[in-house]
C-alpha cells in the first residue's frame, strides 16, 4: 500500500528565494529516490511564504530512507533558519 504525505513550508519573506532554491534541489534529488512515486512542491497563491508538498511513496521502507537521506539531512540544516514556523506534515492513506 502506498504512503501518502503533504508537508506545509512556512519561510520567512526576506528568505524566499534562498527557500525556493533549497526546495527544488530537494525535489530533484529526492525523484531519484528507490520507491519515489510522487514528490511535487507547490506554491500557496493566497499566503505568500507557504508552500507545500505533496508526497507518495511505494513502502514504508522508502520513506524511511528518504527521511534519513543525506540530501533531506543537508536540506533540513539549510532550511531552518529560513521558516517562518516549523514544518507541518500529514500523512495519511488514500481513501478515493
């Protein structure tokens, strides 16, 4: 059964664009990934500095990985200066 998750990113104003650049290495790098099926960012129109990503993976196991991946690692030590707040993240089962 596959893994579903959405995680909410608040950054900072002055730090958007620093963000955005972390965030979409992140993507790339986390797509290569064993058991990557879906990892898409997105931009909040009506809520500037919020951005979220919509996440499935095969197994478990491979979200796992993902989390303790150097490149998440390096992500998360670059990222925290810039939010807003910390990160939120749901994670859920598909039901239709």
């Amino acid at each position: 059964m596959n893994i579903y998750l959405s995680a909410v990113i608040h950054i900072k104003e002055n730090y958007m664009m620093d963000g955005i650049e972390l965030l979409k290495k992140l993507v790339i790098e986390t797509r290569r990934e064993n058991g990557c099926i879906q990892y898409d960012l997105f931009e909040d129109h009506r809520n500037k500095g919020v951005f979220f990503i919509h996440e499935t993976w095969a197994t478990s196991e491979d979200l796992h990985s993902h989390q303790v991946s150097d490149h998440m690692m390096k992500f998360r030590e670059g990222i925290s200066s810039l939010l807003e707040k910390p990160n939120t993240v749901y994670t859920g089962n598909k039901l239709f």
